[in-house]
C-alpha cells in the first residue's frame, strides 16, 4: 500500500513538473513573461512593471477610443431630448388659441349694440404679446361655428384648437341691465369663456398657456375697466351702479372650463414617467427568457430542434410573457384607484375622470399597453441579438431618448425635424392612454394600427436577426480558438 501510494504520488510529482512551462534563461519560472500573471503561485506584480508596458499602451488606447465613442454616442443621442425642447418659444405660435365673439350675434340680444364683443377683439387685434406670451392668438368669426359657442367647445375637444375665449351671446346686455336695473346677482364671469383640455397635455397647459392667458388677459380686463368707467361717467341714467359695484368693477370677468381635467395625480406614471419602465420591463425579459430558449437550441440530451419551430417558439414565449407582464403593470394603475370604469362624458361639456369605453375601460387599458409591449420589446430583441453586448444597452438609451423626447412633450413646440416621433411606439402608447383615462379625442385604431405595425415588423426582421447572432457567435469562436 505505502509503495503504490509513493508511486502515485511521485506520478503525480512528475506530471505537475511536465506542466510547467519553461522559462527563458534570465526568466522567473513562475511568471508570465507576456501576461505577467504566472502561475498560481505567481507574485503579483506593479501596475507599472516593465513587462506591463505593452498591455499598458494597448489598454491606455482602447480605453480612450471607448470613451470618445461614449462620449460621441452620449452628445448625439442626448442632444435628441434635449432639441426637443430647444426651439419652444419660436413655435409657440402653433399654440393656436380661438377668440370668438358671440356678444349680440343671435337673438334675443341681437338688438343690442355690443360693448364687450368688440372691445376684446379689438384688444387681440392689436396684441404686441411677449416672447412667453406669442401664442397662436385667433379671431374667429362666429358664424364659423354656426354661432353655436358648443361648437367652440367641441373644437377644443377635438384638439383644433389648445384653448379658446368665448364672449358670450348676452355678455353686454347682463352688464348694461345690470348698472340699468340695479341687478345685485349679475356675476362679472359670466361675460366670457375660457375653455381648455387639461388632460390633452398637462405639461404645455400649466407650462405656456394658462400662464400666457392669464398675463394676456389681466391687462384686457383693466383697460376694459378704464373704458367702461369713462363710459358711465358720462351716462347720467344709471345711478343705479352702486348697488352692483361688481358691474363697474371689474365689469366683465373670465370662468375658466376644463373639459377635461387631469386627475387624479397618480395617473402622471401611465402617461408618462412610468412609461419608461415599461420600456426597460420589455427591454431586460428578454435576457430573463434567453437561458429558457437556451434549453431548445442546445441540443442535450435530445435532438435539434426545427429552426421555424424555435422561431415560433421565441416570439410566441415573449408575446405571453408581455401579456402577463402588461397586466401586472396595468393593474398597478387600478391598485392605485385610477378610474375604470366612469361613463363617457359629452365632448362639449366639462367632466371629472370620464373613461372612453366605461367599464371596459380596463381592459382597453390593459390591451393597449400588452400590444406596446410587443412594439416596444421585440426591436430591443432584435437589436440585442444584433449588436450583442455591451452595444445592446447603447440600443436601450437610444431607444428610452427617443420615445421620451417625442412622446412627453408637444410635438407642436418641437422643431419639425421630430415629425417621426408620431410613429414611435410611446408616443402612440401616450395617446392611447390618454384617451382611454381621461375620454379625450380618440384616435385609438391609429394608435393600435402603429403598435401592430412595430410588432409586425419586428417578426419579420426577427429571423434576420437571429442569424446575424448566430454568425456574429460562430465567428467570435473562431477568433477565440486562434
């Protein structure tokens, strides 16, 4: 026994002694003379160490061509959401706001002569606004709309307009019976209408418009005021002014209409923030379905699988999973108490979280966000099997800028070169949503009819891809064995 045990021991000696290799003279056996690791036993050595010196210039050159190339990729790419925002003032005129003035145009105050109507028109005629201000002010005729002030309303609606005043049929004749006939009710407000869409975008509503009406209409009401109170001055029949001081000051007033307001709070992530993880969910369940795909193309333990067969089952695996996926993430909205399954509500009327399609509301929901899943998952597919790592995670931001820079923001304040950003997969999602939480101007067959094109697309590119990867592996083997 102690013999055989020598033997295999001074076996095992001479075996290990074979393995390592032999050094140059003036060379340290135990190290590396290209790598300077060595063997286990090696010694570290320095940073700096001479026979670094080449590994050293080699790694100083490839680490400052990756920066440049991220720092190239970082400027074109970011400059993408940034632009979006760059040219916001010079397009504020494609913030068109409606002025139409009903004052005394049907009957039965026809027979008066308007005071308020003309004055207010006259002072948008003449408007000089500020850089801030400039937007898209318009006078309308009121014949236009068939003097119907709901029609300006639907407009609005309909998105023909960001906003509109509306000077109402009987704004002089409540104010001239109201300093005549001492009407102590007569409320300054109900001269004029101001009627916007909060929900159609919140952000350039509160950013630019309401701050725009409200310089520009502050200082019509006060020049209004000095008129009017000239004009009674020198009007010796109304006496009865002091008992409606409200009809002398401020005279005329403005009641601002939301047709459709953005609530509640919790709603901002499905319309926006929240979106990008949907982007990122659809992006990363690829890496987390690969090693189940792995299973099929490995051929352990059985035979090969039929290629089309594997195709059928890649794509078909990552349509269910977004499935379920965009349900879990759909129903964080309903958790939240995100209204459901509110009816409709008229398109000229102002309503509190009207849903599009009442209680299947949800389930719209919940479908538009599965189909943009697919739009938004399958080209991060292809595009990872195309690129491989790490420039699969360049695709990832380049794909995040682009569907946040043109689907967060107005594309009307945008330069027009971002135009391509209404066939983006998040900006449709965006629309969608909109419309479906808050009952705005549908366009949801337009929005699915993009989704479906994404997802169509991306399956017939998807084989394409997969060879690509397949040759890009095959060829990294070959250079790895030489």
């Amino acid at each position: 026994m102690e013999s055989s045990a020598s033997s295999a021991c001074q076996t095992d000696q001479a075996s290990a002694v074979d393995d390592i290799p032999l050094a140059a003279p003036g060379q340290n056996p135990e190290k590396d003379p290209e790598n300077g690791d060595g063997s286990k036993n090696a010694k570290a050595i320095s940073f700096f160490h001479p026979t670094l010196k080449d590994t050293r210039i080699r790694a100083y050159r490839l680490w400052a061509v990756t920066v440049l190339a991220l720092g190239v990729f970082i400027i074109a790419v970011l400059s993408l959401y940034w632009g979006v925002l760059y040219a916001v003032y010079d397009r504020l005129p494609n913030i068109t706001v409606w002025i139409v003035d009903f004052d005394a145009k049907t009957a039965p105050y026809d027979t008066i002569t308007p005071i308020i109507g003309p004055f207010i028109t006259k002072e948008f005629s003449q408007l000089k606004p500020a850089l801030v201000d400039n937007l898209g002010w318009t006078i309308k005729p009121a014949n236009e709309f068939d003097n119907d002030p709901m029609r300006v309303r639907q407009g609005v609606y309909y998105e023909k307009a960001h906003a509109a005043i509306i000077i109402n049929s009987n704004a002089t004749a409540l104010l001239k019976a109201a300093v005549n006939q001492g009407n102590s009710s007569y409320d300054p407000t109900g001269a004029a209408q101001v009627i916007y869409n909060t929900a159609r975008d919140q952000t350039t509503l509160t950013t630019y418009i309401l701050p725009a009406l409200l310089d520009t209409l502050f200082p019509i009401l006060s020049h209004f005021g000095a008129q009017w109170a000239s004009m009674l001055d020198r009007n010796s029949s109304t006496q009865n002014v002091f008992r409606t001081p409200q009809a002398v000051n401020p005279a005329i007033g403005f009641s601002f209409i939301d047709l459709r307001p953005f609530n509640p709070p919790t709603a901002t992530p499905s319309i926006s923030i929240g979106l990008i993880y949907l982007i990122i969910i659809s992006f990363f369940s690829f890496s987390f379905l690969m090693p189940i795909h792995g299973l099929f193309i490995q051929p352990r333990g059985h035979p090969p699988v039929r290629t089309w067969h594997l195709f059928t089952w890649r794509i078909f695996s990552s349509i269910m999973a977004y499935f379920f996926l965009a349900l879990c993430y759909s129903l964080i909205s309903l958790a939240f108490q995100i209204p459901f399954s509110n009816n409709p509500a008229p398109t000229n009327v102002g309503a509190m979280n009207p849903n599009a399609y009442g209680k299947g509301s949800f389930v719209v929901y919940w479908m538009l966000n599965f189909v943009g899943m697919g739009a938004l998952g399958l080209p991060c597919e292809n595009m990872a099997m195309i690129l491989g790592q790490p420039y699969s995670s360049l695709w990832l931001i380049l794909w995040v800028i682009t569907n946040v820079a043109t689907s967060f923001y107005t594309l009307d304040l945008a330069s027009d070169f971002y135009h391509w950003g209404r066939a983006w997969p998040l900006n449709r999602i965006v629309n969608g949503s909109r419309t479906i939480l808050f009952d705005t101007r549908s366009t949801i067959g337009i929005d699915f009819g993009v989704l479906f094109a994404w997802v169509a697309v991306s399956i017939i590119i998807f084989p394409f891809a997969d060879y690509i990867m397949k040759w890009r592996l095959s060829r990294q083997v070959k250079q790895d064995k030489k």
